[in-house]
C-alpha cells in the first residue's frame, strides 16, 4: 500500500482547533507551517538543499495572513514540499484554493483527508425575533 498525507482540515475557532489536535508526546517532532517555511527559505539561500521534511504539520489559520492572495495558489504543492510522503498534517480554516486543492488531490485518491466543523449554535426565540422585526418595522414607518 502506497503511503498517502493525512490531513485534518478543521474549520472553527483556535480553542476548537487546539481541541481537536491530538496529545502529542516530548518525543513527537511536530512542526509548524511557519517555522518550516523560514527553514526551506534560508536553505534556498544558502543553496544547500534542506533534508528537512516534516511528518507532523500544523498550520494555523493565522499563517496566511502574511502570504499575498496569488501565492495561495502555491499552498497545497508548498506544504508537499515541506512534508514526508505520510505525514499527518492539521490545518486551520484553510483558504478556499487549498481547501479545494485537497479535495481534488482526495478526489484523486492521492490523500486521506479529514474535515471536522465546529458546530455554532445560537440559540433564538421566534417571538423576540419577531417582535424586534416589527419594532423596527413600526420605527421606520412612523419615522418616514
């Protein structure tokens, strides 16, 4: 069987996120998407190439914040780079183009992917709704 990424997409808040990364142990060599990317930078510069290959990835949504929209594009090949051939990697609300990279890399059986949501509730009382709407409605009216 041939190895395959596993990635966790996990779409919510950083607390459901942390939440739903697994215990890691002190002997577990997890890396972040930013600390690999500096790694394969300064490698590039130097010129020697980087052996350097992560098995455990984490990129947190705040990560993109510094990556211009065109190199978005880039992310899925990118974190390719940056992993072995079986890494488990969990990402954070990813960009839309990554996200529907994976998918189609899932699509294609070249990954398993994994996709967990957090689940918002907000709690609403139809009458209050209601009311408010028609508050707001008789506010209007009586106002024009």
């Amino acid at each position: 069987m041939e190895d395959k990424r596993k990635y966790h997409i996990i779409v919510g808040s950083k607390t459901f996120f942390d939440s739903k990364l697994p215990s890691f142990s002190e002997d577990d060599e997890v890396d972040t998407f930013l600390e690999l990317v500096k790694l394969s930078d300064t490698a590039k510069q130097n010129r020697p190439i980087s052996d350097q290959y992560a098995s455990i990835l984490i990129v947190k949504n705040d990560n993109y914040h510094g990556i211009v929209e065109a190199a978005h594009d880039r992310l899925g090949p990118l974190i390719e780079d940056l992993t072995t051939d079986e890494a488990e990697i969990y990402i954070h609300n990813p960009p839309r183009v990554l996200k529907a990279y994976l998918e189609d890399q899932y699509k294609r059986d070249l990954i398993e992917l994994e996709i967990l949501c957090e689940e918002y509730e907000i709690k609403r009382d139809p009458d209050l709704f209601s009311l408010n709407h028609i508050c707001l409605f008789d506010y209007l009216f009586i106002s024009s």
